[in-house]
C-alpha cells in the first residue's frame, strides 16, 4: 500500500544540500510549490555554500549543513529541528550522506527518485519513489516532486536574490564597460575531466576584444588549479589589458550579480552556466564529458557546445543512445574536441540576440 500524500501539504521540507548549479535548477521547483500553496511553510536544508549564493530566497526557510562537519554538524541540525514535523520531505538528493542526515528529520511522508534515477540506495530512506521518467534533465527531474504532489503550474521562475551589496562588488571589478565572463574550471573531482584549455579561452577572449570591445572577467573558485589557469589564459590572451581576473576573489552573490551583468558567460558543466540560465543571461556552455541534454544550461540548450556525441564515439566507441543516461565520458582528451571557433560561432550567436526591455533596466537598488 502506497503511503498517501498530502493534499495540502502545510510545511514541506526540500532536502538538497549541493551543488550550485543543481541547487540552481532546483529553485523552479520550490516556485511552482509556492504557487500552489502559498501559505504553506518551505524549510530547505542546503549546504553551506549553496545558502551563500541563494540566502534571502522568498518564502524559504533555509536550514544550513555544513558537510565538514560530519556526523556531529547532523546532531546539531537535528536537534535544532527536534520540535519539528514535516507534512513532506522532498528528498531531491541522491547521495548516503543526505539520507543518513533524512533520518534525523521527522516527516510524515518521505518522497525520493524512482529505482532508475535514486542512488547510493536512496530508495531505502523513502517511503514514495518518483514514477519514471526517462532521460529527463536535471530540471525535469526536480520538477518532477512538484509533479507527483499536484502542482499544476509548472512554469519557470527564479527570482533570485541579488542585494545592492553584490551589485556593487560586482561594478568595483568592471566598472561600466561591457564585458565577456568566462569562469574556465568546474569542480574538483575525481576522474572528472571538464574543463576545456586555457589556449581555447585565449582565442575567445581576443575575438571579443577585437571584434566586439569586450573585455573578458574571468572567475572561479580559489584552489590552486584554478588560480594557475587563470594565470595561464592571461599569459596567452592580447597584449592589451583587457582580462581582469577576479578568480578567487569574489564572493557568490558578488559572482551572481557578475554574471548579471555580463553580455555572455562561456563556461564548462559547472555552476556559473546554471546561474546565467536562472537569470536568463545569454550562456554558452562547453560539454563533451557530461551529457549537455541531462546538466547543460536548461533554457540555452541550443547555444552551447556539444562534443559529447563525438566524445562518446571516440572515447568509448559506442552511441549516446546506447549509454546510461547521464554517463560521463572519463577521459582527459574529451573536451579537446571542442574547437574555438565552435565556441566563437555560438558566441556570435548569443550576441547578435535582441535585448529585452528586462536587460535595458537597471537592477533594483531596494
């Protein structure tokens, strides 16, 4: 016997801790779930640098985790939500550690992905599994919750929070000239060959100087791999000082009002691509080791990159119809597949887009 849910569902727990670009893609979702019942309560239990880049999001209760903090970080949310009890916990993360920290929150009803898209025995945590829904995107799948729950308005909608302070760390870095925002590295993992070269980025970057009069941001996180290619994209780029390379320097709202403001972002599978598309910023992803039709930027699909077909018949002599959905191609070569006037074609093609009376406005100060 199925376990029933609720009609209206008084206080929803949403249960995704990382990473930035999912947390990204995740926001529609709670929107459609506001829209539905607006006087419900929506507590989120995210992790910490998640909360940093969506802290003021309206109508949500943010709990934070912070996973350096282990078993003892989860004692102390628990205890934190003792008194607690859930109507719903959506529990959207497929990874051990989110479901061991579920297990210390009271809910009625435990809802998580079907037997093909769970993982690390997400399925054992939950008492309703999602149905089916094949070679969906990351975003689909999110929705999906909203889905099984009832909701019916399905549209997308972010409205991030950008504070005046972000907008003002932002302008301190560029000033009002136009500008290119390339954040060049995704995170480190292992075995996860993402990023494109720092050859390729110099090309870009000089087309769009000398094309364009634009300069180029670059930005990232601050580890040490990070830090050199940016160091290397520089030594390649013009002559001119047209890359003002803030790698490591930014905090993440401060990066979210950058990526506002930018004409265009070019970045790998990775959180800035993500940020772009919630804030309808043209964006053009570069993907050959990860699936652009599963991770890529949801509304700017058509603009990026995609060597990942070619990628998996060189790399692992099979069709992309032939694979797990979302299988990632482990190998160091892929994405040197992705030339860079590939990358400048679709550049031009988000350039040459008409702007909307949105981008013409001038960011509420409020």
């Amino acid at each position: 016997m199925k376990h029933p849910l609720p009609a209206r569902p008084q206080h929803i727990c949403v249960l995704r801790l990382s990473a930035l670009g999912d947390v990204c893609n995740l926001v529609p979702t709670v929107r459609a779930l506001q829209r539905q019942w607006p006087e419900a309560r929506i507590t989120w239990v995210i992790g910490k640098s998640e909360h940093s880049l969506l802290a003021g999001l309206s109508g949500v209760e943010f709990v934070v985790y912070d996973k350096t903090t282990g078993l003892t970080g989860m004692r102390a949310l628990w205890r934190e939500l003792a008194d607690t009890r859930f109507d719903v916990l959506l529990h959207m993360q497929q990874a051990l550690r989110a479901s061991v920290l579920s297990l210390g929150l009271k809910a009625d009803i435990r809802v998580g992905y079907d037997k093909a898209r769970a993982k690390d025995a997400q399925r054992w945590f939950t008492h309703r599994q999602l149905p089916p829904h094949p070679r969906a995107h990351v975003l689909e799948s999110f929705l999906d919750f909203a889905r099984l729950l009832g909701v019916e308005d399905l549209s997308l909608v972010w409205d991030l929070p950008l504070p005046k302070a972000a907008f003002e760390e932002a302008k301190s870095i560029t000033g009002e000239v136009p500008y290119l925002l390339i954040s060049p590295c995704s995170s480190i993992r292992l075995r996860n060959f993402r990023n494109w070269s720092a050859e390729g980025y110099a090309a870009v970057i000089e087309h769009a100087w000398r094309q364009h009069g634009l300069i180029t941001v670059l930005t990232g996180g601050g580890s040490t791999r990070e830090r050199e290619m940016g160091e290397r994209i520089k030594a390649l780029g013009p002559d001119d000082d047209v890359v003002i390379d803030v790698i490591g320097e930014t905090s993440l709202k401060g990066l979210l009002a950058l990526v506002d403001g930018a004409r265009a972002v070019i970045a790998p599978d990775s959180g800035p691509v993500h940020m772009a598309n919630a804030l309808n910023n043209p964006v053009v992803g570069l993907y050959a080791t990860s699936n652009l039709r599963r991770t890529g930027p949801y509304l700017w699909q058509e603009y990026a990159v995609d060597a990942y077909p070619e990628a998996v018949r060189t790399y692992m002599h099979k069709e992309p119809a032939d694979l797990p959905w979302g299988q990632r191609v482990r190998h160091p070569d892929a994405m040197s597949l992705i030339r860079a006037e590939d990358v400048i074609e679709r550049l031009e093609a988000v350039l040459a887009l008409p702007k909307t009376p949105q981008d013409m406005e001038s960011p509420d100060e409020a």
